[in-house]
C-alpha cells in the first residue's frame, strides 16, 4: 500500500510517499521517502488496536535510516495517523 502526505514545515510545503513494508500482529513499518532520503518508521498500532485500547497513544519510531527531527517526524506520525484513519 502506498500513499503520499503532505506537511508544512518552514512555511514549506514537503510532499513524501509512505509505502507499507510489513505489518504484524503486534508492529507494522513503513519506509518515508522524500526527494533526497528514507527512513522506516515503526509502530505499535496493531497491537493497541488489537487490544482494544482505543486511547492508548501509537508508539512510532526510527528503526532504519538516520532522520532526528522531533518536530518533524512528530508532525510526519501525525499525517500518517489521520491517513490510515481515512484509509
């Protein structure tokens, strides 16, 4: 599956493509591509959903590439959150 979000950072408007590598009982990845890099994210969101924890915050993080950008990446978790939601 694959998508593409849009954030603004900067008062700049930064297009990626999200494809969905994996996906578990417990964790699903997905590769972040922009226009010069990718990094995988990972989180918990079969597990929670499974559970029936319906308020239980997702954990995403970093698993592969080097991207360190808490602004960012927390505003790249959110889009790929409300995506899947509407998905």
């Amino acid at each position: 599956m694959q998508f593409t979000i849009t954030i603004k950072h900067d008062r700049k408007s930064i297009r990626l493509l999200i494809e969905r590598l994996e996906a578990t009982d417990s964790i699903e990845k997905y590769r972040v591509k922009a226009r010069n890099q990718s990094f995988v994210l990972q989180s918990n969101r079969p597990l929670i959903r499974g559970k029936g924890l319906k308020h239980f915050p997702i954990t995403w993080k970093v698993v592969e590439g080097g991207y360190h950008h808490p602004s960012i990446l927390e505003q790249i978790t959110k889009a790929v959150e409300a995506k899947i939601k509407e998905l």
